[in-house]
C-alpha cells in the first residue's frame, strides 16, 4: 500500500460560508490515528497534479494557478488537496476516474468577537511522516500556516491503511498576537459538497443522512431540497431529546462525503448541513465563549471527511471499524436476539395477568418466541415495584407469569425505563440526590413520561438502577430487558452540587458508563440476555452501542422509517446484528412485515387476542390478520434473514428505483424491492460468477434464472416483492 504526496497547482476561489453552530464550552485535546490501499500512483506526474486528466462531476477543466505551490495526500478511495492559503478540496478515487467532489473550501475556521473570521491562512511550513497509529500504519501530514500575524494554525491529517477513504483532522489554534482574542466558537472540516452536472436545481440531486435527534421524529435519511438548512446539534435539542450520532452525509449519484468526529464521548457540536444553488455545505461546528490570551491555544476535536460512492452506509461502516479499533462497538447478539417477538403493549396499560396468559397460546401457535411484559407492571417510574391493580399478589404473580410464558416455550422480557422518575415516587422522596439540576437548581423534565431525570453521573444513581437489572433478571427469571425512552439518548448538563462533578458535562460524557453498567448487570444475571434499547424515534447515541445486543425500529412513523432505520443500524452495529422491525402495526397499513423481512430485520408485533379491551385503537388478531400474520411469521422463521449479512454497499437507498435490498446468507442471495407500484427491469448485484435460480418466496413462485451477464429480471409489483437467488 502507498500514499502519495506531492505538489500541486491550484485555484484560487474563495468560497464564503454561513456556518451556524450551537453549543460548546470546552477544549478538546485528542489523541491519534488512519487510511490507505492500492493504485493513484499514476496521477502523480506533474500534469496529473495540476489538473490534467481529473474529471469533476461536471466535467469543469481544472486549470493551473502557475506559483500557488500545494500539497496532495491520498490513498486509493479519498486524495485531499491543499493550496498554499490552507484551503482544501476532496476528490473521490473509487472508480474508473478520480470525481471531483466539492470546492477549494478553508477547512477550518475561528470565530472571533468583533471582526471577521480567520479562516485563510498562509502556509509556512509542512512534514509527512509514517505513522504507527491504533488502526495500524498510515500516514500523518501536519501543515502550520498564519494569519495577518494574529493567529497560527496547525492542521495534522491522517490517512490509515486499514481505513481508506477516511481523513482524519486535528487542528488547533495559536494566539500569536500581543493582544486577547475573545472566541466566539470554530469549525472545522468544512466543506462544499458541488452540485453535480445538470442538476443544480434538482430537487433529488442529493441524498442526505443526518445522525442528530429531534423531538418531531423526523426521518433520518432524505433528499435535500434547494434552500435545506439543519444545524444537527448534538447536544439537547429540548427537554429530553438530545444526542445522536456525530456523522452528517449526503451524497450525489456519481459519490458522496460524510463529515463527523471521532471523540470517545459525546460533544455539544454541531453538524450544520445546508443546500443552495452551488451545492450543499458541511462541516463541524462548535460555540465556545473564552479568551485566548498571547501565546494561548485551543486545541478543536479530532474530525473526519469520508469520501465514497453509494449510500451512507459506506461511511457508517467505515466509522464503526475506526471506533472498534478504540474499543467502542456493540456487542455479540446471543442466538436468542433474532427470534420473533410478541409484545403485551397491544393491551397498553389495560394489560392484566389474565388478558397475557390468554394470549400466550396463539402467540406460541404462530412462531412467535418472545413475549414482553411492557409498560404498565409498575406502581409508576421511578420505583419499579409491582401495581397491584395487575398483580395482586406482588412478586409471586409476576413469578407465576413467567413460568407461564416459558411452559408456552417462550422467552419473558420485561419493559423498563431508567434515568427517570416520577413526582410522588418513593425514589424520589427518599433520594432526591440523584437528580439532575439545571443552574438554577430546577430539575429536568422527561416530558414524554412527566417525569423528572436522575444523574447517570452519580454513583448512588447506577447503584440503585444495577440492583433493579439484577432483580427483574437474577429474581423474577427474565431473559430479556427492553429498555425504553428517548431520555436515554442524551442528556442535559447537571449542576447538583451533591455530586461533585468535575464539570457539569460529567453527566452527558458518563451516559455511556451509566447505560454499560445496565449492560453489564443484565449479563452478569444471565449471560445470553438479550438487551433492547429503544430510544424513541431518535437517531440513536452511538456511545450507547456498548450497551445493548438488539437495536428496535424505534417508534417507527412509516415502513420507510423502518427500511432506512434498519439501513443505518446494520451500517453501525455491523451487517449482521440484531435489528428488530418494531411492532408491524406501526408500519404502513398495520400489516408491512415485507419491510421488517426484507431488510433482515427481527419481526415484532403487539396483536391482542382473543378480545381487546380497548373500545378504540384495537390490535385485535382477526382471522384475516391471522392468515397473513401466520405466512409473514412462518417465511420468516424459515430463512431467518435477520441472521444473514445485509449487503448494504449493493443498493443506494436514494438513487436505486426501486429502492433495493440484499442480504447474503447460506449461499443463497435475497433481495427485497419496494415502491408503490413498479413495472420494468431489476438488477441483481453481487451474484459473482454462478448462475441462480430466482424464486419470488411470498407468493411461492418461479421468476427465472440470472447469471454473469444476465442478473436482470423484468418484474411488475405493488409495495414489495421478495426474492431469493438460489445456487442452480
């Protein structure tokens, strides 16, 4: 493998950006590490390096800019460019020809109180070095430029060889000046995605993953339109939504570039993303109000830009392999996790012992292997004893309960909402030092539960919340948990003076421990649990990932919801994790295990039977319900597709029409297709070089045979169509 670094001209264009922020106090000083693979060795020759023979998206001529001397790194998925005033672009090299992807950009810039922002510098100096980093061998450049004698910056970036595609950026500024700078904030990594030839004013020339959490449950993959602007803050974006996973991406058809950090904790950064004419603009961004005296620095966090062709699903695999290397990734799911799940809340807080028990035959009957005790067992939140309205006789009734559900040859799991508590509990009254106070002392509100937050930070709060894991799974005989609430996601800053934080961030930084230590207790109770976290329609907090073996749909608002859910889940936990669909009947139509199936996700329902209790909004199993409930079950326990490996670089989830697919398992390929209505062609990527025999396994029936060179099949469908590609 080599990395290449040589000089080049460049173009003088200077692109001005609106950059919006929000939030951030704190430095941020970093450690190391990064990327590299096989070819570009061609393009080093000085014609290459000055423009000649580099194709953009637009086909637009790169011209010389004869004296602006620069620097190149690359390896055989990403080069990045420097001209001598520090600005940058990114090329995308996996393919036939190296794509242009955005403008000369300043990538870095620090805002200051009163006058214009440094963002242009003069570079003074550079090195290249081997670097020996904790994602193996790569190469590090560091670059040192000035601006107007006031302000030194220094950019290092990195490149690793097991990671190619991904530059990796430290940067940090230098008061050189005889005077205070007052700093308002900085951003770093910025970018100008272009737009793509004949398509400035296409609604759909771009695709977008934005990792951030909103109260509205928005979806997290979309086109951007003309006029698109979200700033992606990572830290509280109300009362009890918050956190997320630090990436924004967004790509054309021909490439696509991702920015993020990568710290080991969360930061109250943002990710602003914006679309205009000219193409759309990234970058992180960070509020931070501080002086920076003479000889003072300030030290930003370590982020990256990923180049890659395709969805976001490159980028996402390509984060989570860097963050496994600094022991952050999920866990192994036990056997147990992809098993099909009955929930009780069909019944909602109406559910009674009797209203469970009489369910659990036809439950067992039709395949299902789960059955979850969900929200309403408990006197309130917070104090997680058991209501005696549903279980008269206390612990012995939920006992009882759960030896029932094994003798029906299912698996007990039981609905539970840390971090939270309720006004007029006993956890509350005899403790309220764990909550989490805002600087005026006032506690924060779980709004979605009317609850108020405990500290994960505090000792006496995880001590108390590892007791109940261990009671609910080492007493009452549970093999699961699903833990519930976007509360868990992030959370706000606490100022109790009970705790003695070292900083009010303690509380957001030491989420992760708290949710682990849940983790760890439930599989110290029993070492093949399955732990569900299901944060609530939010984009998922990357630092809880160590915490749970089986991520949900999560509340899902459409079968899109659950598609493009599953998508990212599978990019982020690993092609082969357990991702649960949710309950169908929050799908479109109720009734859409096609979209649960076909992406490899684990089924789920909450149908109630053989009566509902509830006059309205009932679940009730009917006959009808039942026969298509019945095949959708039993094709699923047939391929198990959830235990296969979704081959997400296969499809473009925004530009394939129909949206595509692919999971590989035991030899055989399957593939799902949806749209509202479809007639024409289909492709079957990633057949290799055998011929298969392509049998449509909903409605049992032959499509024909694909092969090298013929992997198209002609199809007409409404909503989806499932195949499977089997070996002739």
């Amino acid at each position: 493998m080599r990395f290449i670094l040589f000089n080049i001209s460049n173009i003088s264009v200077c692109v001005k950006r609106k950059r919006r922020s929000v939030s951030e106090t704190d430095e941020y000083d970093v450690k190391s590490t990064t990327t590299s693979r096989r070819r570009f060795i061609q393009l080093a020759g000085a014609s290459a390096a000055a423009g000649g023979g580099l194709v953009g998206p637009a086909a637009r001529a790169i011209p010389s800019a004869a004296g602006a001397a620069g620097i190149t790194l690359a390896d055989d998925r990403i080069r990045v460019d420097f001209d001598g005033r520090m600005r940058w672009r990114v090329w995308l090299l996996d393919g036939e020809q190296p794509v242009l992807l955005t403008d000369w950009t300043p990538p870095d810039t620090l805002r200051i109180s009163g006058r214009p922002p440094f963002d242009v510098f003069s570079l003074r100096e550079h090195t290249r070095e081997s670097a020996d980093t904790a994602h193996g061998p790569g190469t590090r450049v560091r670059l040192r430029g000035s601006a107007d004698g006031q302000l030194e910056k220094t950019l290092e970036i990195e490149l690793y060889a097991r990671h190619p595609g991904l530059a990796a950026a430290r940067v940090s500024f230098r008061n050189t000046s005889g005077t205070p700078l007052p700093v308002l904030g900085w951003s770093q990594s910025a970018v100008r995605l272009t737009s793509p030839a004949a398509g400035a004013f296409q609604e759909s020339a771009f695709w977008s993953y934005s990792g951030s959490t909103h109260a509205d449950r928005r979806d997290w993959v979309h086109p951007l339109g003309l006029g698109y602007e979200q700033d992606n803050f990572m830290g509280m974006t109300s009362s009890d939504y918050g956190g997320g996973t630090p990436i924004a991406d967004v790509w054309r058809r021909d490439g696509g570039l991702a920015v993020g950090h990568l710290e080991l904790v969360p930061l109250e950064v943002s990710l602003p993303v914006s679309r205009g004419a000219e193409g759309v603009n990234m970058a992180v961004s960070a509020v931070t109000e501080r002086v920076l005296g003479p000889g003072e620095t300030l030290a930003t966090a370590q982020t990256f830009v990923c180049a890659h062709r395709g969805d976001h699903f490159a980028t996402l695999t390509r984060y989570r392999e860097i963050m496994a290397d600094r022991g952050m990734c999920s866990p192994p799911a036990p056997p147990s996790a992809f098993e099909p799940i009955w929930c009780a809340w069909g019944y909602e807080q109406q559910a009674t012992l009797d209203l469970i028990r009489g369910t659990l035959p036809k439950v067992q009957e039709l395949g299902l292997r789960w059955a979850v005790i969900d929200d309403g067992w408990q006197t309130n939140v917070g104090d997680w004893r058991l209501k005696p309205a549903a279980y008269p006789n206390g612990v012995a009734d939920m006992k009882e309960l759960v030896a029932s559900i094994r003798a029906h040859e299912l698996k007990p799991r039981l609905w539970f909402a840390p971090l939270a508590a309720a006004p007029g509990s006993d956890v509350l009254h005899d403790h309220t030092d764990m909550l989490l106070l805002d600087k005026d002392g006032a506690p924060q509100l779980v709004s979605y539960w009317n609850c108020f937050y405990l500290c994960p930070a505090y000792a006496k709060t995880a001590e108390y919340t590892n007791a109940l894991v261990r009671r609910f799974i080492g007493e009452w005989g549970f093999d699961g948990l699903k833990i519930d609430g976007q509360h868990l996601n992030g959370v706000a800053r606490c100022y109790n003076p009970a705790h003695q934080h070292a900083s009010p961030t303690d509380s957001q930084t030491q989420l992760q421990d708290f949710m682990f230590g849940i983790y760890q207790s439930a599989i110290a109770s029993n070492p093949q649990a399955v732990v569900e976290l299901c944060p609530c329609g939010t984009a998922y907090s990357f630092f809880n990932f160590r915490a749970f073996n089986q991520g949900p749909a999560s509340d899902p608002e459409s079968s899109w919801q659950v598609r493009h859910k599953g998508k990212t889940l599978k990019g982020l936990m690993g092609p082969g994790a357990s991702f649960a669909g949710d309950h169908v009947e929050l799908s479109q139509g109720g009734d859409d295990f096609a979209s649960t199936v076909g992406v490899g996700a684990v089924v789920s329902t909450k149908f109630t039977w053989p009566r509902d209790p509830k006059p309205k909004d009932s679940f009730l199993l009917t006959p009808q319900k039942e026969k298509l409930w019945r095949h959708w079950i039993a094709l699923y326990n047939e391929r198990r597709l959830s235990q296969g490996t979704y081959r997400g670089e296969l499809y473009d989830i925004g530009f394939d029409k129909p949206e595509t697919h692919a999971i590989e398992k035991d030899g055989r390929l399957y593939y799902a297709f949806y749209a509202p209505e479809f007639t024409g062609p289909v492709t079957l990527r990633g057949l290799g070089q055998r011929r298969y025999r392509v049998r449509d396994y909903f409605a049992d029936r032959d499509l024909g045979e694909v092969s090298p060179g013929h992997d198209s099949l002609r199809v007409a469908f409404r909503r989806f169509l499932v195949i499977e590609a089997i070996p002739a």
